[in-house]
C-alpha cells in the first residue's frame, strides 16, 4: 500500500516552518567564580544561538545567560537567568579574564556609512568607544572561525585581533584634484598622488582572496589595541610569505603566537581545506623577533594553550592531499620548546573503537585545570562524541560513547565545568553542563540540563552497518566497512511502503553525523524516509578509508550509495517506484553519477551546486587541487594537468554519464560560488535539455556553495520535495 505522503505547500511550508523554529547553540562562556554572601559558588554561563527567522528572512543571533551554582565537582543548582536577547551589530565580543570587563567589536552606520568601533565596557558602562574605521590603520576587523580572533592579554591591557590590511585608495589616472591637495615635484605622480593613501594606475588591479566564504579575506593582519594608551598598531616584522589568524597572547603576554598561512605563490581555498601549508608562530614583542614554532611542512590549525601556561596543543595533518584527514594531536612545550605527538593518525580502527581526530576547530577552550588533559568533540564513524585525551600517556577516553544521543558538541570547558550542545536526528539541540572527573577516577560525568528540547516522538532513527560485496572490495584498502543513517517515520502500518529520499554527502571526506537535520526532520513529518549514506571515504572511520577513495571517485562511492539504497529496498518497507536522490557539491556529483549509472531507477534527482566536469572545473575552483587528488594525481601549484590526468578527470565525471540519464533533475546553483562555479551546473542543464530530459535550474543570487541564507535554503527545500512529489506521480 502506498504512503499518503503532504504534498500541500501550505501544509508543508507550515512544517518547515514549525520544525525551523528550533534554535542551534554557536557559543558559550563560563564566567569566573563568585562566591555568594552564603558561601556558595556559581558561575555565569553565556551563550550564543542563532535561529531562521522566516519572516525577516535572516538568521538572527541571540544569547542568554544561565547560573550554575557548584562545588568545583559537580553542579548542585542552575537555571536560566533572565530571557533571550537579540544580539545585532556586534561583530566580536570577548569578556576579560577576570570578567570584569568585555570588549566588543561593533558595526554600526554613522550618517548612513557603516563603520567599526571596539568598545570596552566595564560594570555597567561604555569605557571605550573607539572607531577603528576613522583612524583608516586597517580594514574591516576580520570575524570568520578561519582567521579570526578577539583576545585579551592575560594583564586585560591589551586586545588583540585579526583585519584586512589597510589598502591605499586606488583612483583612475583622470581623477581631478584640488591644486592645495596635487603633490611637488608631480614627476612620479602616475604612482603615488599628492594625496596621502591614495593610488593612480590601481583600481583594476585583481586582489587574491581565500576563496569560498572567504572572498572579503586577502591580506590579515594581526592588530593590537593599548586600552589604557587608546593606540591601535598593526605588528609588523611578520613573514610576507604568510597570512596570520587564529592568534593569542604567549605566556607573560611577551608576544603573540598564531597560525601563518603561506600565501606564495597563490592562494588556494582554505574553508573545509585544513590541509594548506601553514606553521605556528610567535612573534616577540619585547624583541620584534618572529619565530616558527613549528616545522612548516605539515598544516596546523587551532592553538590552545594550556592553563599553566606551560604547553600548547593543536592539530596538524598532511599538506594538499585529501582536503579533509586524520588529524594529530600535536603539543608545543614552551620552556623546553620541544614538539610531541600526543595522538597520532589512526590508519584503521581498533579494539577500543577509537577512530582518529577528525575535528579542525577545538573548543577556544579545552584543557582540564589540571593542564593534563584535553577534551574535543570528534566524529567516530556516524556519531560524534566527546573524547578526552591524556597528555602523558595519549589515552583516549570517550566521556560519551554509552549515551544514545546522536551528536555532542563541547561548546567550551573552563575550570574542568564542561558546556556542551546535544542532539539526535529526532531531538533538537539542547545545552548540558557537566564537571570533568578527576584524572584518576572512574565515574562518569554527572550531565545537568540547562536548556531541554522536546523529543519528536514521530521521528526514528537507526545506524545501518554495510560491508561492501567482495567484488567492490578495495584491494589496495581491503575489508573497509561504511554506515547510513536510516531517518524513518516511527509508527507506519505494516502494509504501508514509504518513499525514500537518498542523500550522500559532499566533500567527499566528510561525514553525516547523528544530530538534528532540519531537513531530515521535514521530510520524515512529511511520511518521507531518508538515507544519509556514509560512504567509504567518509570521515571518522580511519584513514584508510579517506585514503581508499582517492583516484576511484564517481565509482567506489557510487556504488556503496547503490549497495546500502539496495540493501534497504529488500526491508520491504520502502516504494521501489518512489526513490529519490538528492546532494550538494560532491554529494550533487553522487547523484548526478547514481542517475547516469543506474538510469531510471531514481525517479527525481536534486543537486546543489553539483560538480559535473572536474576537468572544466579545475581552473575555475578556488581549489583546484582537490580535482587532482581525488583523481588520483598528485597536485603541484606549478604543474598543469597532462593530457592523461585530463582525460581522467572527465571519464570520472558525471557528464560522461549524461546520454544514459531518464531521471528529472533539479538544479539548485547559487551566483556567488567559488567552490563548485554555477557553470558547472549549467553545463549539465545544457547537456540534459539537450537530450530532453525534463531539468529546471533555480538560480540563488547572493548566495555561495552552501546556498545557506533563509530564502535561498527553504526555498531550494520546498521546491526539492514538489519536484521529488511531482516526479513520483509521473
Ligand atoms: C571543488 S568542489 C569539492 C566538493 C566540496 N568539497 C570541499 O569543499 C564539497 O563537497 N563540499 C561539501 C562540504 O564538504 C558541501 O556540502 O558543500
């Protein structure tokens, strides 16, 4: 028997509607520890969500503040302190050490002109307002999690932060000038004008950025404000090869250490490619001098130092290569300056379970207070969980591996009190705080609600285990397992067959994790099934498994996306004649391959952003080394393609397989993408109407790769189902 599955889009923007309402949390910070005129002990937790709103079409920010009563070991009273507050405008923010000031990087339009100012506040006032757009000695402040930072010095003196370097105001060679303001000597006047900071013969001249998201990025620089001496300076003496980010203040604030990008000789795409060349740096402030901390060779990310002060952790991986991998867990030690490898790359899985790191952010904080152990929140296949690692020995103990919640996020640990987020495909995200246990004991953690959500009693979810059949094995990397995530609608009939709509991630190194998907949500409310395959190559399953899907793109992962549709169709509880696929980016190239290799067994197909022609796209991406590596070459910043590695990269794509599509596509392309060029997914539309396959392209303006802002996310949804409900009915 056929499902009755909404096909109104009243009734199915209302869903949409309903299930967005749920907020996701981005930040918390614990307070320091005050004791109340009775002895107790609190805390002050803040934190920072963002929700859709629909109506305004924007995602919008808002905190609020909860009060954790404790001993140091546990948590013996908390609740909420005070509503939710919109927050608008604030760019940065970042309390002091001691938490008796806050400092803030604002945007806000002066006389119509938008302009930054940094604030100081302390108690209830305003200190400092000063406007860094008016003192002209950088650009705008830079707030990605890539490069961005707003630290205090340990003495709360001094505020440190990332901007775009100042760049003098090009104007054309015919630009009239008042005579009081022409320069002497007009000699050299076609290069500097008169006018101090302005430039003639510049105004065409290309600037190189970061690429996807980081389009406004070209130059960082790290910036210092003097609070007390109101005086901004931009540190200079850095390497001009590199780009520093991710900074902070060195032990006794003598300097700053942060991460170096090399920028020579082009800038390759750093967003979801922690694999660039990059080291660790300290920059002496005491003597000028900048150091390299760190061998250069490898890429590094996400420093912390510890709270003696004494070390600091981050992650390193291999350069170029596959653009997500197993990460180390490094540590640099201050005072003897040596590097160790706390844990290392896990090629394949062992007894303990315990998969590799596969995290390119910690937490800003996320040391114990002993200074012993590490604490990150790391996919392990399809789960993520916190784990906590022990310096000395390189222990790895996971502190959630027993929970049957999907996903845990470790917001941030202060004084061993951990603030976490957690969700499941049928839970919404939810805030914990927990104490750390003692580094020798036993016991596990005593979580404490702080914010709940309500469980959708209508939703299932399950983890479905797959062995590829012997003759898909992989030789080079025999014996690799993969997972899906199964999202059902709980109480169906027996008789009932659902429709199923497959969905394979993009990347391809990345990974479908068991947490709240709005989507998924959706779709399952509406008497959809969903099946989020984790295909080998998948993150969080050991590095052989990244590593084995190198060179055999748009064929290995293609065929474990067929095996686990198959392997579901023969439960019997889904509608072979309703099956559907649908991805973004290297999950719209997965199913853009699944409708050319397996024609008409999809009966609609929706790609984001698809990669359709990796040998067109290669000099067009902000990435081109990811079009070599997954063809199975090695990439060179000097070397083009030949005419083999060429021909390779087109016979692996999907337009190869464009004659033998039946399947109706849906094309979502957003203007602005730098990683997957909207051409590619014209040149599919062209290549299928040609063919007259029913396509329809829905073009976002404004918008990059991941087609994220409110209008152009729930729009593409609601026209993904009408076209999948459309299509069933064909
Ligand atoms: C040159 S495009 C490569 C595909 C892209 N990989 C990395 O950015 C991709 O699939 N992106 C995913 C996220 O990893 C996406 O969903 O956009």
């Amino acid at each position: 028997m056929d499902s009755k599955v909404m096909s109104s889009p009243g009734e199915i923007a209302r869903v949409y509607k309903e299930l967005s309402l749920y907020p996701s949390l981005s930040r918390a910070d614990v307070g320091p520890v005050i004791t109340s005129q009775y002895g107790g002990k609190y805390s002050n937790i803040y934190t920072e969500w963002s929700q859709r709103d629909l109506e305004r079409n924007e995602n919008v920010k808002f905190c609020r503040q909860y009060i954790v009563f404790h001993d140091d070991k546990s948590v013996v009273y908390s609740g909420a302190s005070g509503n939710c507050t919109e927050i608008k405008g604030e760019v940065l923010s970042k309390d002091s050490p001691s938490g008796d000031m806050k400092a803030v990087v604002r945007e806000s339009s002066v006389k119509g002109e938008d302009k930054q100012f940094l604030e100081v506040w302390s108690k209830n006032i305003k200190m400092k307002s000063i406007n860094l757009s008016a003192l002209k000695k950088h650009g705008k402040v830079y707030d990605d999690a890539q490069f961005g930072c707003l630290v205090w010095s340990h003495s709360e003196t001094h505020l440190l932060y990332v901007a775009e370097k100042k760049r003098p105001k090009a104007e054309s060679f015919f630009q009239t000038e008042s005579p009081e303001l022409s320069g002497v000597g007009d000699e050299e006047d076609t290069i500097r004008t008169g006018k101090k900071d302005t430039v003639k013969g510049e105004q065409f001249v290309f600037h190189e950025d970061w690429g996807e998201a980081l389009g406004d990025k070209s130059c960082p620089v790290l910036c210092i404000l003097d609070i007390e001496g109101d005086f901004v300076s931009v540190l200079d003496g850095l390497p001009d090869d590199i780009s520093p980010g991710q900074a902070f203040w060195a032990p006794g604030d003598t300097g700053v250490v942060f991460i170096g990008w090399w920028h020579e000789p082009f800038r390759l795409g750093l967003k979801y490619c922690p694999n660039r060349r990059s080291a660790l740096f300290y920059m002496d402030l005491t003597g000028g001098k900048c150091e390299q901390l760190s061998s250069g060779k490898t890429s590094v990310c996400s420093p912390r130092l510890s709270p003696d002060q004494c070390r600091i952790a981050y992650l390193e991986c291999s350069v170029y290569g596959p653009h997500m991998q197993c990460s180390k867990l490094c540590m640099y030690d201050w005072y003897t300056k040596k590097t160790s490898v706390v844990v290392d790359v896990i090629k394949r899985p062992g007894k303990d379970g315990f998969t590799g790191i596969y995290s390119s952010q910690l937490s800003p904080q996320c040391w114990s207070a002993d200074s012993q152990r590490i604490i990150f929140a790391c996919p392990q296949r399809s789960r993520k969980d916190l784990l906590m690692v022990d310096i000395n020995t390189g222990s790895i103990n996971s502190l959630t591996a027993k929970s049957d919640i999907g996903s845990w996020c470790l917001l941030n640990i202060e004084r061993d009190l951990m603030v976490v987020s957690c969700s499941s495909p049928n839970c919404p995200p939810s805030l914990w705080v927990g104490f750390l246990p003692g580094i020798d004991s036993q016991e596990n953690v005593d979580w404490v609600t702080l914010e709940d959500s309500e469980k959708l009693q209508d939703v299932d979810w399950q983890i479905l285990t797959f062995t590829p059949p012997s003759e898909d094995d992989n030789s080079q990397y025999s014996n690799l397992e993969f997972d899906a995530l199964l999202i059902k609608p709980k109480e169906v009939k027996d008789e009932v067959k659902l429709p199923l709509i497959v969905t394979p991630h993009g990347g391809p190194h990345s990974v479908i994790v068991a947490e709240w998907l709005l989507s998924s949500a959706v779709l399952c409310r509406m008497g959809f099934a969903v099946l989020l395959v984790n295909y080998r190559g998948s993150i969080g399953y050991g590095e052989d498994s990244i590593y084995s899907l190198l060179g055999n793109v748009g064929t290995q992962d293609v065929k474990d996306v067929q095996f686990a549709v198959e392997s579901v169709l023969k439960s019997g509880s889904i509608d072979e004649q309703k099956v559907a696929v649908s991805g973004g980016s290297h999950g719209g190239f997965l199913a853009c391959h699944l409708i050319g290799q397996y024609p008409g067994f999809y009966k609609a197909c929706v790609a984001r952003n698809p990669v359709i022609n990796m040998a067109s796209m290669i000099g067009s991406t902000d990435i081109p080394d990811w079009c070599m590596v997954e063809a199975g070459f090695v990439f060179n910043t000097d070397c083009l393609p030949d005419a083999a590695e060429w021909e390779k990269m087109l016979n692996i794509s999907p337009i190869k397989y464009v004659s033998q599509v039946k399947t109706p596509v849906l094309l979502t392309i957003g203007e602005d993408d730098k990683r997957v060029p909207n051409k590619q997914g014209i040149e599919y539309y062209k290549a299928l109407k040609a063919r007259q396959i029913p396509v329809r392209l829905l073009w976002y303006p404004g918008n990059n790769h991941s087609l994220s802002k409110v209008d152009a996310e729930s729009d593409g949804f609601m026209n993904m189902v009408l076209w999948m409900i459309q299509h069933f009915s064909d």
